[in-house]
C-alpha cells in the first residue's frame, strides 16, 4: 500500500485536497443519518479507522509534513485486530458517539487533518460514500432516543439561556407547539438552553439540563399517536414510566395522552427518574 507524502506547507495537491473535502462530506452524513446502517460491521469499521487516525494526528505537535503509509497500515491492522468482533455487536447509540468523537477530534485543526484524512481514507479503502435513511416509522425506539441524545449534546443547544420561560418561548415559535418550561428541577442541576429537532416524523423541542458535567436532554413530543418501547416498567406515585438503558445511556418515558416526556442522559436510571418527576410539575 502506497500514500502520497504531502507537506503542509503552501495548498495541497487538488487530489488530496478533494479526497479530503469528500472525506468531511462523508463524516457530515454519518453523523446526520438517523439510523443504523444495514451494513453495521462495515460502517463501524470506517469510523473507528478514521477516529484512530484523527487521534493520531491531532496527538502529534507539530503537525506531521505527512502521513506514511507504515502510520496507515499500523491503524488499519489495529483496527482489524481489535474490534472486528466488537463492531459486529455496535448498536446505532455506540456509533453516533463514534461520529461525535471524530467531530470533536478534527473540529480544531480541519484544515490540516482533512487532508491527512483523505490520504489515509484512501489507503484504507473508506471512502465509498452512502447516504442512510432511517426508515419511515412513528414509534419512538430506545436506540433512535440515545443515538439523537448524542447527537444532540454533541451539537449543544440552538437558543442559549438559563431563563425556563425564555427557552420555552422559543421553542414554541420554532415549532408552532405547546413547549412547557422545565422551571422546576433538583438542587444542582441548570438550564443551558433548547434545540429543536424532528424525531419518529414529529417535531420535538430538546431542552438540555447540567449537573456536575453531566448533560440530560429532555425532548417534549406533542400529540403522538406512536408507541412507546416496552421497557422496565416503574411507578413512582401515581405515574407510570417506562425505563431502559443503552451503552452506558439511561432513558425515562413519561406519556399522558398524545404528550410524551423524554429523559436521556448518562446519568443513573433513579437520578433520572427523579429529575423526570422535577420536570413534569
């Protein structure tokens, strides 16, 4: 296998350049895509190697003339050696955090690793682009719930504010919906803002909590008329929840009606359940 050595100084060669504007296109679909791609094993496989690579580069200071093609083949033969097994269990919420650690990783110095990327895409073999959708459905499932939750955290919210009324005000405009303000939450835990977003094909406000750098997505969904997953169920006074945990991510459901609560977040199940009781007044 054979890379082509490029300096960083002065524009790159217009191949190199290309593989690496097409390599950020790539990374932006995945990371957009709301779904597991039929193909896990593959897909896992083309993040992990491009994240190892990007950890390499924005490890190295200063930044690298090039990429050899020895550096390439060391993380392609890591890559097979240590999650050829792991990725064929990959569930849709381990990958979107794998996107968003190739995000975080290059965000800082894109410029430079896109180029390097794009050589170490090719020799990888990883730049055959596709576009997944997810599949047309109105149920809302625990892995699309923890794979958005990432997604949303990653991303951080749209309107910015510690004002509950303010938060909700704007979210009742962006999304033509009754959006409730979270006003009434536990000792410690703080409003940072609202994101909007679509999920099961409705439109759904995202609020997003913080306690002690642990962020909680609460998305509100008006009249849906889907079903929720069938998880461990537990009643906490009069109300019901449905709970359930994935990759480490921990899910309450909270339905009365056609109004459906969400809380998600990488916080135990009964600190969760208690801030989804908060939340609720």
């Amino acid at each position: 296998m054979t890379v082509s050595a490029h300096n960083t100084e002065g524009p790159p060669p217009a191949d190199e350049h290309w593989q690496g504007e097409m390599l950020w296109q790539y990374v932006e679909r995945m990371r957009e895509r709301d779904e597991r791609d039929p193909d896990g094993l593959t897909t896992a496989e083309e993040i992990a190697g491009l994240v190892a690579t990007a950890r390499a580069i924005r490890a190295t200071a200063p930044p690298p003339a090039s990429v050899s093609a020895a550096e390439l083949q060391d993380t392609a033969a890591a890559l097979r050696a240590t999650i050829a097994e792991d990725v064929r269990s990959r569930r849709s919420a381990r990958l979107a955090e794998l996107f968003h650690r190739l995000r975080g990783v290059l965000r800082p110095r894109r410029a430079f690793a896109m180029t390097a990327l794009g050589a170490a895409a090719a020799a990888l073999g990883l730049l055959a682009l596709r576009h997944v959708h997810r599949p047309s459905t109105s149920d809302l499932t625990l892995a699309w719930v923890v794979q958005d939750h990432l997604k949303f955290v990653a991303e951080g919210p749209q309107f910015v504010s510690t004002d509950p009324g303010r938060v909700a005000a704007w979210l009742t405009r962006q999304l033509q919906m009754p959006v409730r303000p979270v006003s009434s939450v536990p000792p410690g835990w703080a409003l940072l803002g609202g994101r909007r977003c679509h999920l099961a094909e409705r439109p759904v406000a995202v609020q997003f909590l913080e306690r002690a750098g642990r962020r909680v997505s609460v998305l509100q969904v008006h009249r849906y008329a889907g079903q929720l997953p069938v998880l461990q169920r537990r009643q906490v006074g009069e109300l019901t929840y449905e709970v359930g945990q994935e990759q480490g991510v921990s899910v309450v459901f909270y339905r009365s009606g056609s109004e459906v609560l969400v809380l998600v977040g990488a916080v135990p199940k009964e600190q969760l359940l208690e801030l989804a009781g908060a939340v609720r007044q």
